[in-house]
C-alpha cells in the first residue's frame, strides 16, 4: 500500500485498552502489550487505510501481511497474508481493443469457412456472446475495473471455444465429403457382386481393397476428432477422400468396360467368345449376301430367257 495509515487498538476483556497510530509500510505491536493472564481474552483490532499501489500491469498484490516473531527473530507461525487484485485502468482499454481485434479475425474465420459449407452455428452463437461480453464491458464505469477485466477475459475465453468449434466443423465436413466416393462406389461393388459374370473379376477385388483403405482412413479421422487433433483428422480424411475417389474410378472404369463388351468380365474366355460371335456375325452377314446375290442372279437369268 502507498501512504499507509495504521492505528491499532488492543482489546482485554471487551476493554479497549488506548488508541495507537502509526504511519509507515510496516508496524510492530511488542508481546509485552499482549501479555496478559491466560484466563483474559486478549484481542487486537488493526485498521490499515492507503492508497493501491500503481501496477505497470494488473496484478495480485500483497496489501498487508502479518508475522508473528519471538525476541531472536524467527517465525513463530505461518505469516497471514491479505493479496488482491490491483488493476492497471490502461490494461481496459488495452483489454477490450485485444478483444475486439480477436472479434473481428474470427468474424473472418466464420464467414470463410460458411462459404466452404461448413457448418458454423455453434460458432456463430459463440461470436455474438462474445461480442455481448465485450461490449458490457465497454459500458462499466471506470470504477469497474475489475467486472470490466472478467468480461474481456471471459469474452477472449469465448472467441478461443468458437475457434475450436470452427475447427471441429471443418473436420466433420472434410470426413462427410470423403464419405462420398466411398458411398457412390458402394453401389457398383453391390451391383458387380450381384452379377455372376463380374462377381469374381480380379479389377473387382482391386477396387474393393481400395474402398477398404478409404474406410480405414475415414475411421482414423473420427477417431482424431474424438480426441480433439481436428488437423489430423483433416488430413486423415482427405486421404480418405483420395483413397475413395481412386476407388470410384476404378469402378466406373470397369463398368464402362463391362458396358461395351459384356463378354470382357469372362476373360480369356470372353474374348474367345466374343470373337466367335463376330464371326458368327460375319458368316451370317456373308450367308444372306450369297443368297440375295443368287435371288438376283436368278431374277436377271429370267429376264434374259424371257427376253
């Protein structure tokens, strides 16, 4: 304390025994003055007026501590220490202009990542009660100080939760796009496998081993969101995503390919009969040729005998 003021007033038996006052940053009450029969109820009653201290920064301080010591000097008990908060006013304004610029990059951040739709209401309501907290404490008088200091902490405290919801929801988004790939390709491993002729394709076995892998990383990236590492997950999933993806193509390729040769899911096979059927196709096309060239051979012969 600055320009302390003491006086101090010993009590015996519920009698006040004279008024002392002192000035100084420490005051000393000998043992003699208290030293009275153990049946007597001794008492002091101290009063301590001064003014806080100025603080660079805000700051518990110790305002008054208390020492019992015997006539060599050592501590008889544990000291009694009073400590509170002594404000620096220029830690306010300084405080709520912090917040406001943490207020405003977050602002930022939300409507980012809202145009990447992701979904950021948990975010949003954490924005306005953070922006709620600081201008209350915008709107304390000076005496406030210390309502003013827990409202700006409290909000700074609100704008870090809504970043890590903001992070989370970035996560979650990047798993559900993985999920994509993996639930389109799905349907043609279903439809593949219901088909006896493309059922036991090696390129089927190839695109299910790899939607396998993109489920694994889809797992690691929930497991990762569970224990707080969104940036893990993210990365987690869009391995996933590329694992899913490489997966659908591969599917789609091979549907395409079963589409424009339906004998190409028999192999070797397949081939063979393909080519058989060509050439079945051929001998017809040549069979019909010769008879429509006889027809017409026939038609100009008669015409000759009749003419």
């Amino acid at each position: 304390m600055d320009k302390p003021a003491w006086s101090y007033v010993v009590n015996v038996n519920g009698v006040a025994n004279g008024l002392t006052e002192s000035s100084g940053k420490t005051i000393t009450i000998n043992g003699f003055l208290l030293t009275y029969k153990s049946s007597d109820d001794v008492s002091v009653a101290v009063t301590l007026e001064g003014t806080a201290p100025t603080v660079t920064q805000t700051a518990k301080q110790t305002l008054i501590q208390i020492n019992e010591v015997d006539s060599n000097g050592n501590l008889g008990s544990t000291p009694y220490t009073l400590s509170s908060l002594v404000v620096n006013t220029n830690d306010i304004t300084t405080g709520i202009a912090n917040a406001n610029s943490q207020l405003s990059q977050f602002r930022t951040e939300i409507d980012e990542k809202a145009a990447l739709d992701i979904d950021t209401s948990a975010a949003e309501a954490k924005y306005n009660d953070a922006q709620t907290q600081i201008t209350t404490a915008q709107g304390l008088p000076s005496t406030s100080y210390t309502d003013a200091l827990n409202d700006i902490n409290t909000a700074i405290s609100t704008i870090s939760d809504g970043e890590t919801l903001i992070d989370k929801a970035w996560a979650e988004k990047e798993i559900s796009d993985a999920q994509g790939p993996v639930n389109n390709v799905d349907v043609l491993i279903t439809n593949f496998q219901a088909n006896s002729s493309t059922s036991s394709d090696a390129r089927l076995s190839t695109i299910i081993t790899e939607r396998e892998i993109a489920v694994s990383y889809i797992s690691a990236a929930n497991d990762a969101v569970t224990s707080g590492n969104f940036a893990q997950a993210r990365a987690k999933a869009e391995q996933a995503f590329t694992e899913g993806n490489q997966s659908y193509n591969d599917a789609l390729t091979f549907k395409a390919a079963v589409e424009a040769n339906p004998f190409a899911a028999l192999g070797s096979l397949g081939s063979i009969f393909s080519s058989s059927v060509l050439l079945i196709i051929v001998g017809v096309i040549a069979v019909v040729l010769i008879i429509v060239g006889v027809i017409i051979y026939r038609k100009r012969s008669h015409w000759d005998e009749l003419g």
